[in-house]
C-alpha cells in the first residue's frame, strides 16, 4: 500500500484546525497554559505538515498542460521518422520524372527527323 498525499492532506487541515479551537478552548480557562501551548504546538505541525504533503502531491502530479505539449513534441518526432522516407520517395519520383522527359524528348525529335528510305 502506497502512501497517498492526496489523502491525508485534507486530514491534516482537519486536525490542525481541531488543534487550534482546542487551543482556544484550552486557554480560555487560563490555569491551563500548557494544555493550551500543546495544542498550539500540535496545530502548527499539523499545518506544516499538510503544506509539505501539497508540495509532495504538486510534484507528483504532473501538469496536465506539460502532457499535453510532450505529447505533441513525441507526435512530432515520429513525423521527422517518417520524413526520411518521405525524402527517398520524392530522389525516386524525382529520377522517374527525368526518365519521361528524356522520354518525351526523344519521341519528338524522332518525329522531326525525316523517315529513313
């Protein structure tokens, strides 16, 4: 079992604010000052403790826009894969393109020559 952040965030606030009216409570009465710094105490860490498991669940969850943008940058990589190929069928269409025009060339000029008696 995993620890989870998310979870014991929300339990953390919880206790410190428990702590803090227990607190007030607790000095209230006047004769009862460590009671009261206890819980004082208690409620500052609580509250620490919460802020550092916000920072601990900040790091773990990524940015939904930084997902996003990797996700088009790895989109994009795979497109530059297939320019290679892309690149070999244009050198081929270019040379088969050459191939007709020297075709075409030499069909008219042997319809311009003379015929042969």
């Amino acid at each position: 079992m995993t620890f989870k952040p998310r979870l014991w965030e929300p339990i953390a606030w919880i206790l410190s604010a428990g702590n803090v009216v227990a607190a007030w409570f607790a000095a209230r009465t006047g004769a009862e000052t460590w009671h009261a710094m206890t819980h004082a105490v208690l409620a500052a860490s609580f509250a620490l403790w919460a802020l550092h498991l916000r920072r601990l669940r900040n790091q773990a969850e990524p940015d939904a826009f930084m997902v996003e943008r990797l996700h088009e940058i790895e989109a994009r990589f795979a497109e530059f894969d297939q320019l290679h190929d892309v690149e070999a069928r244009v050198a081929e269409l270019e040379e088969r393109l050459d191939f007709v025009e020297r075709a075409l060339v030499d069909a008219r000029a042997r319809e311009q020559l003379p015929p042969k008696d």
